[in-house]
C-alpha cells in the first residue's frame, strides 16, 4: 500500500509529487528503524501511519506515477523504502514502478543494501530511477561508494558543508540544510554521476540519537 501526494506541501522538498510506502518495506537491519528515523516525527508519521486505512494499491500509484508530467521531478518514499517486506526486494514491484517512471525523473533512497541487489539498482538507475544507498556513517559511506552507485550519508550535527570520508571521498552537506533551498531546486540526489556523497546532518526530533549514531565514524576535515 502507499500514499500519493500530488504536491507536497513539505519546505525541504518543495510543490513536488512525493510517494509513502507501507512501514513493512523497511528493512529491521536499518539502525533508525522504530527508533530515531526522522519519519516518526509527528507530521510525516501521521501520513504514514493512514496508509493501512486511506493507501492506493499499486496499480492506482502506477497510475498516479504515469500521470506526472513528463520531464518532471518526483520522490519515492518520503517514509518507508523500496518495495519488499523487511530485507527482501521486491523486483517485480520495483520494475513496474521504473517503467511507470519513464519520462520523468523519480529518486529516493534504500536502506536495503545487500549487494545482490545492486545490479538492479543499477539498471534501475540506467532506465531514469535514481535510488540512492543509504549510509549511517561516513566509514560506511565509503564501503557503498566502492560499488559505484550514488551514496548519501547521516553525519553529526555539526559538520561542516564540506567535509571527507577516511577514503578522502567529497561529503556536501544537503543545501537544504543550511540555505532555503529545496529539492526541486537542488536535484542534487537525482544525480547518480555526481562527484559526492550527500551528507544529511542528523535530523528530527529524535536527533540527538541519529547523532550519535552518525559519530561512530566521524568526516575529516581538511585545513
């Protein structure tokens, strides 16, 4: 099941279609799961929590994909992750929503990070839809990066706009996080051949937990 907002009203996104999917797509290996990820905060977690009750199936959220204009900018799962339950992905799902795609320019990101997964990933990439791997740390991030696929990172509160993996990998923070900016105007994460890795600072209410977490592995800094 999912949800399906035309346009979102949300700051950091901006007028943009986005997509919720059913919290059992999130993998219970992730280090945020019903714990400090950012979409249990109260607004994002209230449109999560009705997908059970008002949710689309997925061939109304096919439907609503292929009715974005062509050309246009979207977001899949502002909550929840790719389709399959817990670890699993789920392919044939995966592939209807790429094809559903065509034409436009959908992103999102996985905490389902298995590598036999990421040749799919690749030709999803290949075919228009970007899906970013998730990293929790900055010594994490590097181990994603070898694979070649785009990558962004939680980092502590603190860092700087640039900083560097133990690898000597770029990190840039979000522009949203420190200038009003939005993802509409930024598309930085709809970038698969970008030079970077997206750094998003630890968030949310719940944040000082996600910092935490964050700092297990901490970006250098260059002087």
């Amino acid at each position: 099941m999912y949800s399906f907002i035309q346009e979102s009203s949300n700051r950091k996104t901006g007028p943009i279609p986005v997509v919720y999917s059913a919290r059992e797509t999130c993998p219970s290996s992730c280090p945020h799961y019903r714990q400090d990820c950012y979409a249990e905060d109260f607004y994002t977690r209230m449109t999560w929590d009705k997908i059970p009750l008002r949710g689309i199936n997925l061939a109304d959220l096919l439907g609503k994909i292929k009715s974005i204009k062509p050309g246009a900018f979207w977001r899949f799962n502002i909550a929840g992750d790719l389709p399959g339950k817990n670890e699993k992905l789920d392919w044939i799902t995966l592939k209807k929503i790429i094809s559903a795609n065509k034409g436009r320019l959908g992103f999102t990101y996985t905490h389902k990070k298995n590598p036999k997964y990421f040749d799919k990933y690749r030709q999803s990439i290949n075919q228009g839809f970007i899906i970013n791997l998730s990293a929790d740390d900055a010594g994490e991030a590097d181990k994603l990066a070898d694979s070649g696929l785009p990558v962004t990172c939680i980092v502590p509160i603190d860092t700087p706009v640039k900083s560097f993996t133990p690898k000597g990998r770029l990190i840039t923070v979000c522009p949203a996080q420190f200038k009003d900016t939005t993802c509409l105007d930024c598309q930085l994460c709809a970038k698969p051949s970008r030079a970077v890795i997206v750094g998003f600072r630890a968030h949310g209410t719940r944040r000082k937990i996600t910092d935490a977490k964050a700092r297990r592995v901490i970006p250098l800094v260059r002087v």
